[in-house]
C-alpha cells in the first residue's frame, strides 16, 4: 500500500504548490518617467495580462440553508424496524458566487434520482411520493402472490453537505443509504466540486 500511497501524496502536494504559485495579482512592469506640468515624476506602471483573471471578491458560501423532507407509509415511526419511510435532507447555499447554479446542480442530483430507472424526477417531493408509490405497489404484489410474511419494510436516506469551502473552491457530498428488499441494502457517497 505504501508504493501508491506516496507517489499519491507527491502528486497532491505537486498540485497545491502550482494552485498557491498561481495568482490574480496585477503586476508591475517597470518604472516609466512621466512628464507632465513641467514635473518628472517617478509612477509604477500596473498592467494585466490575458491569462490572469481579477480576483474574485464573491464567496461560494459561508451560510448554508438545511432542507429537511420526510415522507412515511400509514404515518409510521422512522427507523423503526415496520415503517417504511424516505428521508431527505441538504444544504443550499444563501449566498455567494454562483450560488443559483450549485444550488441547481445539488438540487438536480437530489431530485433527479428515481427509483422505477424509468425517468428522472423534477422536485425531491415528487421523488418521494414515487418512492412510497412504489412499496404499496410491491406490497399489493406480495399480498396478491400469498408472500405477504415476506414482505418488507423499505427505507431510503439521503443528506448532502458541504464538506469544503474555501470561498473558491466548494466540495459536496450526497450520502445515500436504502433498502427496498434483498440481501442488503445500498450504501453509497457521490462527491461534487464546484
């Protein structure tokens, strides 16, 4: 694991020392004599090259807005062993640059997952009516065929969360945990960098 593990930290160090030795700053090109009233007068000349961008005076974040969304089947107690239940919640961004389009991208991931892989869905209220659309159809299955000892319990837990904000760089993460039958359930983590 070692023989991964520092070519793997050369590699990340190598890349901050170019992202801190990278700048927005003007420069200064030489020291041009001015003539003017009949005064010389010494005057540090500031240009900007192409390649630079003016440093951002807007954050991503700093203020984070909780969304919080739960839906049960027959109004049942969430984690308990015979309820079946979709929870979600994330954080939004109030403020900053680029808050509408992360705010979109965080809302698409979340909204957009369905659970029939027939479409994605448009609002995290319309996932989650699909979500227990789909267990009373699988228990009305499981009833008509005579399994209905074999029925259970679904569940379906997802939170997103800035993991990092530097005021430039902003890091999310989607955590998903499920069960809708089987073995086991689903556990799984997406990360997005904006």
């Amino acid at each position: 694991m070692a023989k991964y593990f520092y070519p793997f930290l050369a590699f990340v160090f190598s890349g901050l020392v170019i992202l801190s030795s990278c700048s927005t700053k003007d420069k200064t090109v030489g020291s041009t004599k001015l003539s003017g009233q009949g005064q010389d007068k010494d005057q540090n000349q500031k240009i900007q090259t192409e390649a630079e961008t003016p440093a951002r005076t807007e954050k991503p974040g700093g203020k984070y807005e909780l969304k919080n969304f739960q839906r049960t089947y027959n109004n049942c107690l969430p984690g308990s062993d015979s309820c079946t239940y979709i929870k979600i919640s994330y954080q939004l961004l109030n403020e900053g640059f680029q808050k509408d389009k992360i705010n979109k991208a965080i809302t698409d991931s979340i909204s957009g997952y369905s659970f029939t892989y027939e479409k994605p869905f448009k609002t995290v209220e319309e996932s989650m009516k699909s979500f227990i659309s789909e267990f009373e159809s699988y228990k009305k299955d499981m009833k008509s065929a005579g399994n209905a000892e074999y029925l259970m319990n679904w569940n379906f837990d997802e939170s997103g969360r800035v993991e990092f904000d530097n005021g430039n760089i902003l890091s999310y993460s989607i955590a998903t945990e499920s069960f809708t039958g089987g073995a086991h359930g689903s556990n799984y983590i997406n990360y997005y960098n904006f």
